[in-house]
C-alpha cells in the first residue's frame, strides 16, 4: 500500500473539519469573524493542498456548481434562517479553495 502524500492528508482533514466547522457555525448562527476567518484559512488550506493536478477540472466544476448553488439557495431560502446560515458557512469556506485552485491551473496553463 503507498504511503500517502502528508499535503493531501492535511488538504483532506482541513476539508472535512471545514465542512464540519460550516455545518455547525450555519446552525448555531455564529457570525464571529475570529470563526469565519478560520473557514476562510480552511478554505486556502484545501485549495493548495487538496487538489492535485489530476483532480483540478473534476475539484472545479464542483465548486463553481456548489458556490453557485449555495448563493443562490441562501438567498431562496432566506426565511430558513439556520439553512442559509449553513449554505453561507459553505460559501465563506469554498469561494477561497476555488479561486487558489482556479489559479493554480492558470498558472499550470500559462507554464505549458
């Protein structure tokens, strides 16, 4: 069995305690920026260290659809308070991987 790359297992466990983090600040309704600029801080932690080459196109088009959606599901959704919270979270942690992401494959792109 190969070992895994230390970056991915990092990239792996700041994504998961992102989500986790998004889900729980969107319930509890927490607006701390101390909090929020930790998903922020998550958010690049995956983007640099997730997603690796052969993943970029699939890393994405996954999150443009999930920043998309979660904007657009906060604002229909905007009277189920704890459910647009949650989508913000989402949208505070993602929107940060999907750019370092985006422009490490301009960057890519630009070298080739």
């Amino acid at each position: 069995m190969p070992a895994k790359n230390k970056g991915n297992l990092i990239g792996a466990w700041a994504f998961l305690i992102g989500v986790i983090l998004a889900v729980i600040i969107g319930l509890l309704g927490v607006t701390s920026n101390i909090i929020l600029g930790i998903l922020v801080i998550l958010g690049l932690v995956v983007g640099l260290m997730n997603v690796g080459a052969k993943d970029v196109n699939t890393f994405l088009l996954a999150a443009v659809v999930l920043v998309i959606v979660s904007y657009m599901g906060s604002e229909a959704l905007e009277v189920i308070t704890w459910v647009k919270n949650i989508l913000s979270s989402l949208l505070i942690m993602f929107v940060p991987a999907t750019v370092i992401v985006a422009l490490k494959s301009v960057f890519s792109i630009a070298r080739s």
